[in-house]
C-alpha cells in the first residue's frame, strides 16, 4: 500500500475513486498533517497559510511525490524538493479559464468606465454619457508569457479584433523573445503579465519600463505581485506617465490598509481574487489527481510537473 497524506477538503471529491493500492490519511489540521508527513510517499498538503506547508513538506522526509492545486508553489522548499528527488505536480491550468475570463473583464470595465457607471447607480445618478470611451478594437497587447493562462487570454482578446503580441522563452513567428520585448513597450497599448514569479521575473516591470511605455498604456498583472516593482508603479500613476494599472495581485497580499494603492483613481486592486471566480476549481484538481494516481501506478509520466530548478 502507497500511502497518501491529504486534506480532508478535498475527501469528498477523492476517496470514493481512490484506487486500492493507495491508503489514504486526511488531515484537518496542521497539526495532524505534521504527525502524518514522515509517512507520505504522495501528499497533497495545501492550507490557506503557506508556512504550514512548508514545515509540512520538510517532514515528509519518505515523500515521493507532492501534488497542489496552486499553479505558484515558488513560496515552497523547492531546493530541498529537488535534492530528494520529490516529483511535484501544481496547479497550472486548473484556473485558466476564470483567470482569462477576469483579464477581459478588467480590460472592459477599464475602458468603458464602468467603475463610474457602478458609483453612479449606487448615488441613483443617471449618466448623459458614458464615462469610458475606449475600444479595444484595433488596440496592441503585450502579453508576457504564454503559459496555460497566457494562451486562453490570447484567443479572447483576438476575439475583440486585438492584436496580441506573446512574448514566450521559444520565440517562434510572431511571438517576442525574453531580450526582445523591452525595446518594443512603446508600441503597446495594454501590457498583461502572465508569468510565474522566479528569480528572472521578481521586479521584471520598474521605473525604466513604465517610462518607456505609452502614455495610454495599461497594465494589467495577473501573475504575482513581485513582478512588478510597486513603489515605482505607484510612482508612475500618480505622476501619469501610464493610464492606468489593473492588479489583481499586489507586493505584499493583503495590501496593508494604508498603501497608496487603494485610492489611486488609476488603479484598480481585485485582491488577487481572479483564479477563485469560479466553482470547478477542486472538482477539477480532484479529477486531474486521480488521472495521475492511475499514471503514478503505471511509472508514466504526472502532470503538469514543475521544473522544480526553474521554480515553475
């Protein structure tokens, strides 16, 4: 028998299709997911907090496998991961489609104003004009990365006849390479990051890019919050050297009450609430772990697996 370390949260959706090689532990706390760790081969550890995990993970020292339904697991030990050889499976694509889904919407609802439509009802107040006039027909995208999330969002935009420019490690026609896309911010009307934080992408977007982008350009960050450095960007949209900022993800989260952020007319903060617009996202994890029980058992290949080195 395999043994598997997991939360309770997901039992439902697991244990009724659990093969019969496996012996299942559920966990509802910490606490017992520390005394149980030492005996996973696979584990499913993932808690709302993230320091639990990691002290988890550390003791599943018989680990063999370690499966989560975050798509971002650089907060993990991955070096220590990688020296014992664990095999880890995230997130990636579970929430692609609300998150593509959410980047339309802020593109929107920033272009057509509707965040003044929202306040004008709520002061019984009707508009003689739209307070947003911007189409995003015929507009440039610079979309940094090209992943699962990256991909669903390219095919929505084109939808509203917008040209897309990927930037993406393999190039390919049409696409920017990682050293090509700064030079060419100027020619965006919308930049979108939709990449996984590593040691490369941390403050990936600073002073000297926001300078070099146009005065209308909008950023839209649905990737982690680091990537972008946030003091300048605060910066460069009270200065407004950009149009306007749309975040969904903020350096740190939660964004401390007082941060300047949060009344910026020229920003909008969605509290990293992008990827949970949705109600599929354990029935989907669930089914995907199953899958990969069945390909575990097998010695095939899981997925998707994380470069564990390159932290994604």
């Amino acid at each position: 028998m395999t043994k598997a370390v997991m939360s309770a949260l997901i039992r439902p959706l697991v244990e009724p299709r659990l093969p019969d090689w496996v012996e299942p532990l559920w966990f509802m706390t910490k606490e017992q997911a520390l005394e149980m760790a030492p005996e996973a081969e696979i584990g499913w550890f993932d808690l709302n907090d993230k320091e639990p995990m990691i002290e988890i993970a550390k003791a599943a020292t018989n680990l063999k496998w370690l499966n989560s339904i975050y798509a971002g697991l650089d907060f993990m030990p991955l070096d220590l991961l990688q020296e014992r050889g664990v095999t880890v499976t995230n997130g990636v694509g579970i929430n692609a489609i609300t998150i593509a889904e959410y980047v339309v919407m802020l593109m929107l609802a920033h272009a057509k104003g509707y965040r003044e439509v929202v306040r004008a009802q709520e002061r019984h107040d009707w508009l003689l004009d739209s307070p947003g006039k911007r189409e995003l027909s015929g507009e440039r995208v610079l979309l940094v990365g090209l992943g699962a999330i990256g991909g669903l969002i390219k095919t929505r935009l084109e939808a509203f006849d917008m040209t897309v420019v990927p930037v993406r490690r393999s190039g390919g026609e049409g696409n920017l390479r990682p050293g090509e896309w700064r030079e060419k911010l100027g020619e965006f009307d919308w930049v979108i990051l939709a990449v996984p934080s590593t040691d490369e992408t941390k403050g990936m977007i600073g002073a000297s890019e926001l300078a070099a982008m146009r005065p209308n350009a909008v950023l839209v960050n649905i990737a982690r919050g680091d990537v972008v450095e946030q003091d300048a960007l605060v910066e460069a949209l009270q200065a407004k050297k950009i149009e306007a900022a749309l975040l969904d993800v903020t350096d740190p989260e939660p964004l401390p009450e007082d941060h300047p952020l949060w009344d910026l007319e020229n920003a909008q903060v969605t509290m990293h609430l992008s990827g949970r617009a949705q109600t599929k996202m354990f029935q989907r994890s669930a089914d995907r772990f199953v899958e990969n029980l069945e390909r575990w058992h097998k010695g095939e290949p899981v997925a998707p697996q994380m470069d564990l080195a390159a932290g994604y």
